[in-house]
C-alpha cells in the first residue's frame, strides 16, 4: 500500500465521492433562485473545487465565475469543460475570505457553498470576511446557498461518515471522521482517509485538519454581523417541500441568504 496525503491533489478521486448528487443540487439551487432571488443566470462558486457544480450550471447555459485555492482542482475544473462551456466559465485561484472580482460587484444572482466547505475558514475574521465580500459581489435580490454542519458541543463520541465511489477500474472508499469538538477553541479536529484499490493501484491517501464549529446562536450572529439575513433553511436532503423548523434537531443546514437591508428608523 502506497501512502499519500492531501486528497485536494487528487481531484478525479474526491469528485467520485463528492460527485453523485451534482444533478440534484444544481436543480435545488436553480429553484432556490427563482423563489428566494432573482432567477437569473450569473452564479459564482467559492471554493468550487474540481468544477463538478460549475460544468453542471454551465451546461445548463448560466454563467459561472468560481475560485478555489487549490491548483489541482482548479486544472481539473478547467479541462473538463467543453469549449462552449469555457466561454460561460471564470475561474480565478483565491482565498475565501480574499476574493473580489469588480466585474462582479452586484452583479451575482446566485452564490453557493455547499458540503460544509465554509467551515474552513478558520477564525470568526476570515469568515466575516468571507461572507462580507460575497454579499458585496450580490445582485440586491441575489441570495448565497450556504451549507454546513452545525456543532453539537455536548456530543460524547466522534462522528464518522462512509462513501463509496468508482473511477474506471479504482474503488474509491471514503472514510472521514470529525472528533470532539473544542468549544473554547471553536474547533474539530478532522481526518479523511481515501483508500484507491484497481488493478495496479493500492493507495492511502490522508488528509487532517480542523474545522471551525457552529452552534445555532453562533452562526446567527456571524450572518448579522456580515449583513445578512436568512430568507429559509433547509438540511442536505434538499428537498424543497421541507424546510427546517425552528428547533429542529438536524444540525446539516443549507441557509438561503439575503442582502439585510436596515430598518428606516
């Protein structure tokens, strides 16, 4: 067995994982658009990795402008998209909490982060950042589809979650573990282990990290200390007859953002 880390250098693997439910959020999000903002067709990605969501909207005839920070990803993104789909896509190398493109300011109608990538940025600055900056680039109506798991900071165990995916000959399972969080901290400490077995291939790839942690009341005050406000939320079943109640137990949200406009005193 072959032992490699950082699961970002390998793309095609992480899309077998990550890839399967690409038809079915881009058809929530385009609803998603049409009945909490405008409907129309500029999209922008954060972190939008190996392009899976922005070659499934640029086929779809949006334009797209993405960024990730990743390279890798970024080369991937760019070589699967034919070549009406590149005159529809932009994608640029940056931080969350860095990006500005002025050509888009005010000019997004949809924004999406999904599959808790948020949850990288690492301090309550850099995801005020983050989110400031996105606002800044919305239509007035535009929304941002941001989806992460909340923290259960009373939780006794770690939480794990198994995939499993198929590239050509390779089985890709995929096993990542979140430990216990460190509510002082405003952290987990996470570990994904991608296992890559085909005919001439025996790879481990691990990845460690941390991911910053949420509980309701927290996030709450991270969207009205960045200007925004949530129009609905929903859990990563993606079902739009089914929104999340107040109180409910779920902690996968998927929060529909708007652009707070303050009271007129």
């Amino acid at each position: 067995m072959e032992r490699r880390k950082d699961w970002y250098e390998h793309p095609e693997y992480y899309e077998a994982i990550f890839g399967t439910d690409t038809v079915r959020e881009a058809d929530f999000l385009q609803e998603l658009s049409r009945r909490f903002g405008t409907g129309g067709n500029q999209w922008l990605e954060p972190a939008c990795g190996a392009g899976r969501l922005v070659e499934e909207a640029a086929s779809r005839g949006l334009k797209v402008a993405g960024y990730d920070l990743s390279e890798a990803m970024l080369a991937h993104a760019r070589k699967r998209l034919s070549p009406t789909e590149r005159r529809r896509v932009k994608l640029s190398q940056a931080r969350m909490e860095d990006f500005f493109d002025p050509a888009l300011e005010g000019r997004v109608d949809l924004a999406h982060t999904l599959v808790s990538t948020f949850r990288y940025l690492d301090s309550e600055k850099a995801a005020v950042e983050h989110l400031t900056g996105t606002r800044r680039l919305l239509k007035p109506d535009g929304i941002y589809v941001l989806g992460f798991h909340l923290t259960d900071y009373a939780r006794s165990g770690p939480e794990h979650e198994r995939w499993v995916g198929q590239v050509g000959a390779d089985k890709v399972v995929c096993n990542t573990h979140e430990g216990l969080p460190e509510q002082r901290l405003r952290r987990s400490p996470m570990r994904n282990r991608l296992r890559v077995t085909g005919p001439d291939k025996d790879w481990l790839i691990e990845t460690t990290w941390f991911f910053r942690t949420y509980d309701e009341a927290q996030v709450k005050r991270l969207f009205r200390k960045s200007g925004l406000r949530v129009a609905a939320t929903f859990d990563f079943d993606y079902d739009l007859d089914s929104p999340v109640g107040r109180g409910s137990p779920r902690l996968d949200r998927v929060f529909v953002l708007k652009r707070d406009t303050p009271s007129k005193a």
